[in-house]
C-alpha cells in the first residue's frame, strides 16, 4: 500500500490513504494500517485500521515437497482438511488414474472433524509395463448441503512413479528414430 492507494469499505465506500503508512501484523493475524495524515503539518488527521483476516470456506490438500509412490513399493500420503466449519456434512470423493490407487476413496467432514486433517494414501499400480518415472493423478470431487462447499474446487494431486519393471527403455528425443 503506498499514498494515494485506496481501501473499499462495506458498503462501497473508498478511504484513500496518503503517505506516509506503517503497517504491522499482529501474531493473531490481524493487520494495522496506520495513515499518519500530513505527519510534519497536522498529524491529528491520521487514522489506524484493524484488518481481520476472514477464513473463506476452502477444501485444503497439503502434500510434502515431493510425492513420489513406487511399483511394488513405497506409497505416500497427503492430508486433506476444510478451513471453516460447514453447516452439514462435506463429502470429498477421491480418484486415481489408472496409474495409482487411493485409501479411502472418500473422506467426510463434518461439524465436529472439520479441522482435523484426514490422511489419504497413494499407491501406486504394479504393472509389467517398462517405463520411465511417469505421473499419477488424483482429483477431487466436493458434494455437501452447504453451499460453500458443494462442488468447491480442490487441486489435483499428482504423485511420480518409479517404475520397477526391468529392461531397456529406448525413447525417442529429437523427433526422428
């Protein structure tokens, strides 16, 4: 925010700010935006604002910093949680590609574990096919009576896969054989 920026307010209102500001955040989250008017002339016209941050109803997947699931081997997890309580339950209906599985395939949330975090884990599909490490996809499907949530859009989460079928994988690079 600089001078001459301008905040809405309820009701559609605009508060134009003029240089200099300080703002701060507060452990609790919330932000200070102080104005101090015309600081050198006449420092009464300033003005300080408590920004609240509101939580928006938002389906969250956290994930590591790489999901990675093996042929035959390691699987990986991610968790899923809501970010305000719902009015009813929210249902999450889980799928994989063909190259994984999942477990559960569904999650339900509701006005009592809508902030507990719940564990989906990735397997991945043990095929004979020779290939390179590849991808598996998992989407997300919202359906709740609250109308936050239903048909909330949630992201993809997408898991490499390490082969583990022996053999010479030839690749084409440039286009030509």
């Amino acid at each position: 925010i600089t001078g001459g920026d301008a905040l809405q307010r309820p009701g559609g209102a605009q508060i134009l700010l003029s240089a200099p500001l300080d703002l701060d955040e507060h452990p609790s989250g919330r932000i200070y935006v102080a104005n101090w008017g015309n600081a050198q002339s006449d420092p009464s016209n300033g003005a300080v604002w408590v920004l609240t941050p509101v939580d928006v109803p938002t389906v969250v997947v956290s994930t590591g910093p790489e999901t990675v699931i093996d042929e035959g081997g390691a699987t990986d997890t991610y968790s899923v949680r809501l970010t305000t309580q719902p009015s009813g339950p929210v249902d999450v209906t889980i799928t994989a590609d063909d190259q994984a599985t999942v477990d559960p395939p569904a999650l339900q949330f509701t006005t009592a574990n809508w902030d507990t975090p719940q564990t989906v884990t990735i397997t991945a599909v043990d095929d004979t096919d020779i290939e390179d490490a590849h991808q598996a996809v998992i989407s997300h499907v919202v359906t709740s009576g609250d109308g936050n949530y239903n048909g909330a859009t949630v992201p993809d989460v997408v898991a490499t896969v390490v082969d583990n079928d022996g053999g010479i994988l030839v690749t084409e690079t440039d286009g030509g054989t």
